[in-house]
C-alpha cells in the first residue's frame, strides 16, 4: 500500500486532540475553587482565588492554541523521515507546553503585578 495514503497518528497530532478536549472541559466546568487536583496550577495561579480564575481561563485559551499547532505539525509526518518523527513530535509536544507554561504566567504576572 502507498505509504502516503497510510497515515498513521503522530504523537503531536493525539496529544493536540488531548489538549483540545481537556481545554474544553475547562471552560465549560472551570475549577471553581483553589485545588491539587484540577486545572491550570503553578504558585502564581494558586496565589488567591482571583488569580485562580484568572489562569483557568487564559490557559484554556493557550491550550487550543497549542493544540492546534501539534495537530498542524503532526502533518510533518509526510515530509520527514521516519527515524526522525519520534524527535520530532517530542520537540513540539516540550515547545506546546512552554508556550502555554510561559503565556500563562506573564499574563498573570502583568495583570497582578
């Protein structure tokens, strides 16, 4: 069968779907209060509950975002060699999760501060 025609799921492309689903719930079942368990927790978003709120959804909006780009970039998979894709999708998957680590907390370090 024609290799390009078999198209299997990249990594990037499931963890993108993942960020998307789990960025939906959030909004529409935010964290209501300050916990260990659920939603967007660093020690600037746990500082009180304003700033709680706050996070839960700016990160929800930053996850799409970074969502979208590992699905887009899953596309990668056509073009790249196959030794590669494992690195690859690692790399996007560690530079996802900065953009909506460092996002996250400058927005609430200029609007808090």
């Amino acid at each position: 069968m024609n290799d390009f025609l078999e198209f299997s799921y990249p990594i990037s492309f499931l963890v993108g779907i993942i960020f998307i689903v789990i960025s939906l719930i959030t909004r529409i079942l935010p964290p209501k209060k300050i916990n260990a368990l659920y939603g967007y927790r660093t020690l600037a978003s746990m500082k009180n509950q304003e700033t709680w709120d706050f996070a839960q959804r700016y990160s929800s909006n930053k996850m799409i975002h970074a969502g979208l780009f590992l699905i887009v970039v899953s596309f990668l998979k056509i073009v790249i060699e196959e030794k590669h894709e494992i690195l690859l999708n690692l790399l996007f998957l560690f530079l996802a999760t900065l953009y909506l680590l460092f996002t996250t907390e400058r927005a609430i370090k200029n609007k808090f501060n």
